[in-house]
C-alpha cells in the first residue's frame, strides 16, 4: 500500500485499438471484472478516470481513459502500473485486488501467520507468511480457498502439512 492509501490494481499491457484503449492486467483473486465509469486510475503520477469499460477475460478488462484519444497518447502507458483506492474496486462483487491481502492474518487450525507481503507473478502469485522459523511463502491460490472475514483481515485456510518448512 502506498503513503496515499493506493494499492497496485495491475497494469497497463497494451492498447487496443487507435481510439486510446488499454488493455489493463489486473492482479485480483477471482475473474477480472469491467470497472465502474469514474473509477480513478493513478499511473505515473497522474490521475486517470474510467471513461467505459468492459470485460476482456479472466485476468483483464478493457478501459478507455479521459484524457486519452489516441494510441499515440495509449502508448505512453503500456507496461506502467496502474494504481487505485481500494475503495473503488472492492465490493459490489469486485475481486479482491491481491495487494489488499498485506496485512490479513492466515489462521490454519490454532495456528496464525501475518501475511508480510504478497509477491505477484500470472503464473503463481504467493504471499509471504510470518511462521515461527522465519518468512514462508503460500501460494495465493490456496488462500482464495478459504473464508475470508474482510473487516477483520483474516482468511481460515487449512495449510498443507510441512509448508512453513519448504
């Protein structure tokens, strides 16, 4: 989380098109999910707002920006990261952006482990849990089985035996 409350949503991977649409890369568990007009986008120190969306495929939607026309002015963007507030992009049925998930606390039977941090990658996201000999990683696909109590920040998931000593 940034000094601003903002979170890593994802990032711009291409443009589509030569009217100025991007194809944003979202880091969410679950499918991705086409973001509300007015959404605000913060890429490169700049805030953007959500002119139309639409859903792409499971890990990406589509957006056009205000401000941006062209390909040309697109382009600028591709590969940076797009930022949000974590307010605009959760609830409603919005996949959890996984950046929110630094901080929660695993609890797997009578044991708890704080999330330290969460290493992102499409292939195999983790997070980094806090375990008695040191940091361990579990992948973010095993905690997206459990049950989550948002308002507390804690998911209960029953970890494999022997994780926290890979």
């Amino acid at each position: 989380m940034t000094d601003a409350g903002l979170v890593c949503y994802g990032f711009f991977e291409r443009t589509q098109g030569l009217g100025g649409r991007l194809i944003l890369r979202v880091f969410v568990l679950g499918a991705a999910r086409a973001l509300k007009v007015g959404t605000r986008l913060h890429c490169l120190d700049r805030e953007y707002r959500v002119r139309a969306s639409r859903n792409r495929d499971r890990v990406s939607v589509t957006v056009e920006l205000e401000g941006l026309d062209s390909v040309e002015s697109a382009s600028e963007l591709r590969g940076e990261e797009v930022f949000v507030n974590p307010e605009d992009v959760t609830g409603g049925g919005f996949p959890l952006p996984v950046y929110l998930f630094q901080g929660f606390t695993v609890v797997s039977g009578d044991r708890v482990f704080p999330v330290l941090e969460v290493e992102w990658n499409p292939v195999n996201p983790q997070v980094i849990l806090q375990g008695d000999g040191g940091p361990f990683p579990a992948p973010m696909n095993l905690l997206a089985q459990g049950v989550f109590d948002l308002e507390a920040r804690r998911v209960e998931v029953r970890l494999p035996e022997g994780l926290e000593s890979l």
